[in-house]
C-alpha cells in the first residue's frame, strides 16, 4: 500500500481505503478462484495493482470518461483504475464467468459504484466507450480488430479515443503496423522497480 501512496500521494481517504482493502480480498478469494498465480499474489500491490495504474500515468481521464476494460480476469486493470478516477464509468468484460465473479464480489466489498464486471465475450460487446484498456490479453492488431467498433465518436480527454495497453517484451513486429500513430513507453520512465523494465504501456489513437 505504501508503494502506491508513494506514486500517487493525492488519494482521498477513501481512495487509500480501497486500495488498501484489496490485499486481504485478493488473498481470499484467490484461494477459491485461481485468478493471480500463486506464487505472484504476494506481489499484490507492485505485480497489479501499480502495473495497473501505469496507464492512470499515461492519462489523466476526465469526469465522464467511458472505459471498456477488455479482458479483465480478475480485475485489472479497471478495478484500481477505477479507484484512481471515481469519476469515469468503467465496464469490464471477460469471458471467463469465475473470475468476473471475483471482480464483481471486489468491487461490492470496497463500495465501487463506477465499475460493472461483466461476464461477456469482446466480441458480443455493443456498448461504446473513449477508450479501451487491457493487460497483454492478445496481439494488438487481434485486439483492434475486435474492438473497432467500440471505439466512441465524442472526444473529451486530451489523447484522442482509442487503445492503452500494458504489455511486456519485443513489441516491434507487433507494433509494426500502427509504427506511424502508435506512442511506447517504457515502465520505468514512472516506477522505478527493475521489475517494469521491457514492460510498456502502449497508446493507439482509433
């Protein structure tokens, strides 16, 4: 917890008691629904929840953002970017019914009324939303294709409507097609743990 206040030291109580909360909610039921490793869940707050909230760097989301969270698991990374930005409406799809289960069950125990887990493959979503956030669920020209059609048409952030992802490695054949509009930025340019080297969150303007 004290790692999160430390990158980002303007949350309000409640904030900070949210996030604080989700240790111990993590810790339970991932005993019952497998959705963090095992060996990784003690890494909650730096593995998650921070890896999460590098996109909350990326973009400061302006009261009445619309977010799609495709292929969420668990919950990330909507849920603690959900905390981060009270304001926005953020909706989280997966496929997977069990582990939207565990998104549901989190948000109703902190009181997180701006965040709908929902049970849905992307492909069946209709709604339409400023921007779509993932983490490393599938190549960027797969996710693109599906996610097209979600993208809104009404502008109101300062980065255009489109894709933020956090993904790890070489990234270069990947990114090859967008090479002309798509924006990469390394991890450690804000956490300084060696553990976000050759981690990226990456900006697609559609």
């Amino acid at each position: 917890m004290n790692l999160i206040k430390t990158y980002f030291p303007h949350l309000s109580g409640q904030q900070t008691e949210q996030f604080a909360a989700l240790d111990a909610l993590y810790h339970e039921w991932n005993q019952k629904i497998n959705v963090i490793s095992r060996r990784d869940i003690d890494n909650l707050y730096l593995h998650h929840v921070l890896h999460s909230l590098a996109i909350g760097r990326a973009i400061q989301f302006r009261p009445g953002t619309r977010i799609l969270d495709f292929g969420t698991g668990g919950g990330f990374p909507g849920i603690p970017l959900a905390i981060l930005f009270p304001e926005c409406q953020f909706t989280l799809i997966d496929g997977t019914g069990k582990k939207i289960r565990v998104a549901q069950e989190v948000c109703s125990a902190i009181g997180l009324q701006n965040c709908q887990p929902v049970h849905r493959r992307g492909e069946d979503e209709k709604g339409k939303y400023h921007f779509v956030v993932s983490r490393a669920v599938m190549p960027l020209p797969d996710l693109v294709k599906i996610v097209r059609k979600n993208i809104a048409q009404d502008q109101q952030n300062a980065l255009p409507n489109g894709i933020l992802c956090l993904k790890g490695g070489d990234l270069q054949a990947e990114l090859r097609p967008y090479s002309r509009i798509v924006q990469q930025t390394e991890l450690t340019e804000w956490f300084a743990d060696e553990w976000f080297k050759e981690k990226y969150c990456i900006y697609l303007p559609l």
